[in-house]
C-alpha cells in the first residue's frame, strides 16, 4: 500500500476531488435539462410535436378536444333546430353519434400537417409567454390555447361554433399566478446555475488530472469512470422517478400510459445528456487505454506514429473526424456553441497528448518503417 501512495502523489486530494466532481457533474446533468427544456422554446416545442405524436397523449389530447367541443356546444339543441319537428326526438340519439364521430375526427385531424402545425403554434406562443412572465414579472395566467383546434373539429363534424366559443373552451392552464414568485425564482436559480455547475465539474476534473501528476492517465482512467457512474445514476433516478410520478398523478389506469408517455417524452433530453455522459466516459477510458504500457496499446500507438509525427497529416485526420462527429451529432454537445467548442479543444489537447507519448515511445518510426513492417509480416 506505500509502494502504490508512493507512486502516485497527493493520491487522497486528487481521489477527494473526483468524488466532489462527480456529485456536481450529476447535479449539473439535472440543472443544465431543466435550463434547456423549460427555458428554451425550440427545445419547448420540439418536445411537444414529439408529446403529440405518441399514441396515448394523442388520445388524450383528442378526448380533451372532443370534451371541450360538447362542453361548450349543445349540440343535441342545435340538431333539433335543424330537424323537422317530426324527426327532432332523434336529436339524443344523434347528438350521441355525432360525439363517436368526433372521437374518430379528432384523432384523424391530430395527425394532420394543419392542425400538427397549430399545436406547435399554440405551444410556443404559450412557452414565450411563460418567458416573458417570469422574467418581466408580469401578473397574469400562461395557458395553451388549443380553441383553434377545437373550432377545426367542430367544422369537421358539421358543427359551427363560429364566434360562440368561450374564449377558455380549449385552455390548458401552464401556469397560475399562484404559482408565478416559485416560478421566477425556478427561471432564476437555471438560468446560472445549470453553466456554473457544468462548468465547476468540468474544472473538477481537469484540476484533478493535474494533481495526479506521474499518474495523469490513471486519473483520466478514472475521470472517465466518474462520467459512466453519473450518467448511469442519471438514468436509474429518471426511471424511478417516473415510476412514482406515474402513481402519483395518474387518476385512474386509463390515464397512466398518456402520464408515462408524458414524462419519458419530456424527460428524453435528459436521457440524451445522461447517456452522452457515458459516451464521453467511454472515450476517456479508452484515451486512458491507448495511452498505457499494454502490449496492444503500444502497438496501435506505435501504428499511429506515423500520422502524429507530422502534425499536418495528424490534425487533417482529426479534422475528418470532428467533421463526422458533428454530421452524425450523436450528443446533445454536438448541436451546441459552447459544448461543440469545449468539445473540440478536448479533442485536441488529447491529440497533442498522445502525440507527445507516440514520439516518446517510438522516435524513429515513420511511414518508411512502418510498411517495411507490415511487408515483413506478410512475408512470414
């Protein structure tokens, strides 16, 4: 045990560090989701033409149009005044059947371009209004107005509700002036928070790979895993969370898919980041990998000399490769300024990392050496 304490310095500090950089790396994960989808309408309403296009929200959202429609228009009065006294007693009957017709339209039309397009409308109205709200502490109620739709499906069905609409019919309340101060003070505490947690753990990290000096690799090894572990925990707290949301909200069995699709639906960016997280894990243990003493490692590093040795050649095959990372955009990093910038100025301090070990390693391998070794395998 002193032998390994010897070998690698301030070992306790730099361990001390990680720890406290993975619990603000898994609070950032939380903090920079939150900022993003609650504070940015294009995630905002992204995120709601995805809501719209699950099958259990979809009913959901018709069976509220349809509601809204019946509520607010009595149609059994207005099919009397159509019929002929002698047929009006069919009024009931009629109205009854017309609601079933208004359940199939209603579905049909939400899979529409139009009325797709009006839900996405009425969804970012709603969110730059919740901004403006709470950012210029005005008082009032944020809803969605969905009355658009439920005069199409009223036209759809043969019903003209034309100016009678009450103007609330097809609300959905977002947010309550009794709920605004939490909510200027939420909007607050994400716009800062979320960058200075990223940040601060990113800071973390590098701080301990620079005290782990004569053990940098090992430390990298570690940050990597450090990164696996919060995306992992991320995902387990989102499952479990969404379990208990479900219990807790879902009033009756049939309401529970519509409330588990909501949450897995909403809570997909988080998933994202969660597993980036794991993602840019992985690559680090596999630089650590590459940068160790194993017979394989030094093998591919001795293979990729070549190519490090002259930095041209080396930083245009890094160049093909962040090309074809950010046309792939596997990560929500990718699709971003700041991240794809930190991103890349990994990518090449890791470049110049290993090539400074590849030269170390092997100071007279070139391309001419190389192919005479592959021409003296092939020959044996």
């Amino acid at each position: 045990m002193a032998r390994v304490t010897e070998g690698r310095p301030r070992r306790k500090l730099v361990v001390a560090v990680l720890v406290v950089a993975t619990l603000v790396g898994f609070l950032a994960v939380f903090a920079v989701w939150a900022k993003r989808q609650a504070l940015e309408t294009d995630s905002w309403v992204k995120t709601s033409s995805e809501l719209l296009e699950d099958e259990d929200i979809e009913e959901a959202v018709a069976g509220f149009l349809v509601d809204a429609l019946f509520t607010n228009v009595d149609v059994q009065a207005e099919l009397q005044e159509r019929l002929p006294p002698q047929f009006q007693s069919l009024a009931g009957p009629a109205a009854g059947a017309l609601r079933e017709l208004a359940d199939r339209a209603a579905l049909e039309a939400l899979s529409r371009p139009r009325i797709q397009q009006l839900w996405e409308d009425a969804n970012r109205v709603a969110h730059e209004t919740f901004i403006e709200v709470v950012e210029d502490d005005t008082d009032a109620d944020v809803t969605l107005d969905l009355n658009a739709i439920v005069e199409d499906l009223g036209s759809r069905v043969g019903i003209d509700i034309a100016d009678r609409l009450p103007a609330d019919a097809g609300q959905i309340q977002v947010l309550g002036t009794d709920q605004l101060s939490a909510a200027q003070q939420a909007v607050r505490t994400f716009r800062t928070v979320g960058y200075v947690l990223a940040f601060g753990a990113l800071l973390l990290y590098a701080l301990a790979i620079y005290l782990a000096e004569g053990w940098r690799r090992q430390a990298l090894r570690a940050t990597g895993f450090s990164f696996i572990v919060v995306g992992i925990a991320v995902l387990a707290i989102r499952g479990f969370a969404g379990d208990l949301l479900v219990d807790s909200l879902a009033q009756t069995a049939a309401s529970e898919p519509a409330v588990g699709s909501t949450w897995s639906i909403g809570t997909e960016l988080l998933k994202g980041i969660a597993l980036a997280m794991i993602g840019y894990g992985v690559v680090m243990i596999l630089g650590a990998w590459l940068a160790g003493p194993g017979e394989w490692a030094r093998a591919a590093r001795r293979t990729l000399t070549p190519v490090l040795r002259d930095r041209a050649i080396g930083y245009s095959v890094l160049f093909v490769i962040v090309l074809l990372v950010f046309w792939w955009a596997p990560t929500q990093g990718t699709q971003r300024l700041i991240p794809s910038i930190v991103l890349i100025a990994l990518l090449i301090g890791g470049f110049e990392a290993l090539r400074a070990q590849a030269l170390r390693d092997f100071p007279n391998e070139t391309f001419e050496t190389l192919q005479q070794r592959w021409r003296d395998r092939r020959a044996t």
